[in-house]
C-alpha cells in the first residue's frame, strides 16, 4: 500500500505545484518543471550555460532564453492555444573565447550538452497538466489496487499474474496482439498488420544483458508519445544506457521529410539528385545555430536561397545580408584560387586582385604595399619612366560584355615591357600610375628649376 499512498502524494503535488520533468542524464541534467501557467527550467550541479527554446503551433520561436545556469522561466501568458515543443540545453563547459588561430576550427574538445526535450499543450491561456490514464503514477490504480485500500494499513497488494513461459521456438502464423486494449473472441482486425502493440503506453525495449568484459551491452527503446495529456506525439528511438534520444520524427511530419534513396538523402522529395538534396516552396535554407553549450559566445548564420538571391544571413547580427549571388550572375565573376589570389571575371588570376574588364572603384582600396611584402627594391628612373610614358598608346573601344559602353585605356599585348604583365593579357594600374608618378615628379622639379631661374632674371633686370 505504500506504493499507493505515495503515488495519491504525486497526484497531489502535480495538481498543486505542476509536472517535473526529470533529469536525462543521471541526476546531473537541467529540470523543468511544468505548471499551469508555463515552466520553469532549473540547471544541475556545474552548470554554466543553460538555454530554452519554445516552438509554438504554427511552427515559429517563440521563446528563446538563456543564462549562465540561473533558473529560466516562461510564461504562457498571450500565446495562442495548441500543441507546443520545448528543448533545453545545458552546458557544463566555461565560456571561452576563440583566438585567431581557432577562428577557422573547431577548438579544443569539451563534454557535450545534455540536451531534453519535451511537449505541452495549451488550452485557454493555461498548460494541460493532467497525466494520461494509466500511466506514471497512475499505474497502480489502473493495476487493480483501489484508493479505498490506502486506509486499510501498511500492506502491498501483489495481482496474482502468473508468467507464461515457452521453452522452445515460438512460431505464430497469424497475427500477435500485445497489450491491454487488444480485442479478444477474434474480434481484433489485423489488415495487413503482423504484429500489432495495443494500449495507452506502447514501448519496446532491447534489453542487452551481455556480461563478458569487451562484448557491446548498450540498451535501447522504441518508445511513441509522451505519456502525459498535452505531451508530443512522437516516434523516438532512445538510447537507455545513456539515456539520449539521438532519433525522433513528430507526428505530423510532411511526406518526404526525410528519404533515404541509394546514397542520396531527400528532405522534402523521393527523388533527390544529390547527396543532400532540399525542397521547400519558400527559401530552402539551413540554418548554422552555436548555442552557449560549448562556452562560446551564441551566434546564429543562415544560408539560403529563392528566386532573388542566393545568400548568407547573420541572425544574430540583426539578420543583415553580408553575402548575395544573384541568378544569372556570370561565371567566374569571383574566384578565388590556391595561390591566393582573387579573380574578379576570371579563373586565371596572375595578382593578389586581378581584374578583367571595366572597375569602377569608389572609397579606399587598401593594396598590399608594405615593405615587408617585397624584395629588390629599387628606384625607378626617371629616363625608363618617360621612355614607358612616351611608348603608351590610349586607345578608345568597347569591352565584348558591354558594347554599348566606350571605355578608354590601353592595349595590354601594345603596352611597354616595363609596365608589362607576364601573360601580356592584362594591366596592373600600379605600374602604370607609378610610371605616371616618377615623370611627373621629374617635369615638376624641371618646372620649379625653370620658374628659380626666371625668378633671378626678374631680379637683374630690375636691377
């Protein structure tokens, strides 16, 4: 009877204080804890990070909270009625900075988040607390042990079951039915079922029972739906021995959520043509989410793609758009290769930024002309300076993928050596501005030479 006595206890706790929901990893886990008017999450021991996130009916946040392992609260107060998923995540690692060398890393390897999971319903502006018939601390009730019995002293009362054993092979050539809501007298219909699980609590459990050092004896279940009134509808496949749910499909998935063909994954067809193929009727995107499990700061990217652009948006920075592709954007409109170089129409870039047609530049352009980049330095003189000038030949034209446009400029393959690139394909504004440069800096020396000695003229004369 104690049994009995301690479960009315629960049922009276729950209806008071609300429905726990216990740790998944031995003890150390977040706690949350539902009640009427939303939940409370409570981190375990060591706990520096803890998050919650709420996903309402209509499939959108509406709750994403997080602290350095102080209790987080939600409040359903103003949320719309219907069927809502939560998951919270806890992490045991201190916060960390990444350096520049980590920048493109993963870091140093730190102890997973204890991530749970769960459901709840809401009716009327409140939670729905109440747990399923026949289930959790129900379950003696359903048994067979009747309330009135509680009064009668401190005695358990054992159903005479008695087990039924087989010590042989078993073979069924109809259909089994398991559980307590099957139909008995022939009045179960199978269809096309073979094995049929049949009551408010279906799970299966592969119970590992291996004893010998060095042979795997890791435990697991099927288990489907949560257990309580307002919780999920689910197909989970649970990891007993360290108690994760690494697989779940929620009821109400789309077709072709998830299909395997071949070695090709489809998410949203049957048909997929690579090997991770997404369909979606509006910006197919994943979303790169580092939350504050691992220490580090939380930040949020989305690449995705439509008709308007393919792009990279920073969530977190206020959902800007630093990077956009449009369709039909010519090919090799950026490269960038091996070398380091950049190619801005062109696979074949010869310079740090190698640009092949009409630039326009607007603002600064910082170049990489530290000292420290170059070898043989040398000053350019000013008689090979003027010999290149004199040997330029500008010429007026139009580029194949603008001929509407004229553009001035030079003819690289006409150019002087001096000025001249290695494939004689292209031109580095540098060179040209640095021959530009020496000659006249040389002719304003000469100008100044020229107006000193008109100066000491003026003077004698008026002398």
């Amino acid at each position: 009877m104690k049994k009995n006595i301690v479960s009315i206890c629960l049922i009276i706790f729950v209806l008071t204080f609300g429905i726990p929901v216990l740790p998944v990893n031995g003890g150390q886990g977040a706690s949350v804890v539902l009640h009427q008017t939303g939940l409370n999450v409570t981190g375990g021991s060591g706990t520096v990070t803890l998050s919650l996130r709420i996903v309402g009916p209509d499939g959108l946040v509406v709750c994403d909270l997080s602290s350095d392992g102080g209790t987080l609260a939600w409040s359903a107060s103003g949320m719309p009625d219907g069927q809502y998923s939560y998951e919270v995540r806890q992490g045991v690692a201190p916060k960390r900075v990444r350096s520049e060398e980590q920048s493109g890393g993963l870091g140093e390897t730190v102890a997973p988040a204890s991530i749970s999971s769960g459901g709840f319903l809401l009716q009327g502006g409140s939670l729905v607390l109440q747990e399923r018939e026949g289930a959790g601390i129900f379950q003696s009730i359903s048994a067979g042990v009747s309330c009135a019995l509680a009064a009668m002293g401190d005695f358990l009362v054992t159903p005479a079951y008695a087990d039924v054993v087989h010590a042989d092979d078993v073979i069924i050539t109809g259909s089994e039915c398991v559980g307590f809501d099957c139909l008995i007298d022939g009045t179960e219909n199978f269809g096309f079922d073979t094995v049929r699980l049949k009551e408010n609590n279906n799970q299966i459990h592969f119970d590992d029972t291996s004893l010998t050092v060095g042979f795997p004896a890791n435990d697991w279940r099927i288990l489907i739906n949560d257990t309580t009134s307002g919780g999920a509808s689910y197909f989970s496949v649970e990891d007993s021995t360290a108690a994760k749910r690494p697989f779940t499909i929620e009821a109400g998935a789309a077709t072709n959520s998830l299909y395997i063909k071949d070695s090709r994954v489809g998410m949203g067809t049957s048909v997929p043509v690579l090997k991770l193929h997404m369909v979606q009727g509006d910006t197919p995107a994943v979303r790169l989410d580092q939350d504050a499990s691992g220490g580090w700061t939380p930040q949020v990217w989305d690449v995705a793609g439509n008709e308007s652009n393919f792009f990279v948006r920073d969530t977190t920075g206020g959902s800007k758009l630093p990077f956009r592709i449009q369709p039909g954007t010519p090919t090799n409109t950026v490269t960038l290769r091996s070398s380091g170089f950049v190619g801005i129409g062109t696979w074949a870039p010869t310079h740090t930024l190698h640009v092949v047609g009409d630039a326009l530049i607007t603002g600064n352009l910082e170049l990489g002309s530290s000292r420290s980049l170059k070898k043989d330095i040398r000053f350019l003189e000013t008689i090979d300076a003027s010999a290149a000038l004199a040997a330029l030949e500008p010429v007026r034209f139009h580029y194949k993928t603008s001929p509407d446009e004229e553009s001035l400029g030079f003819i690289a393959e006409d150019v002087p050596d001096l000025i001249a690139t290695k494939s004689r394909k292209t031109l580095s504004t540098m060179d040209v501005v640095a021959v530009l440069t020496k000659v006249v800096q040389e002719q304003q020396a000469t100008i100044a030479r020229l107006e000193n000695s008109v100066n000491q003229l003026e003077k004698k004369v008026l002398r």
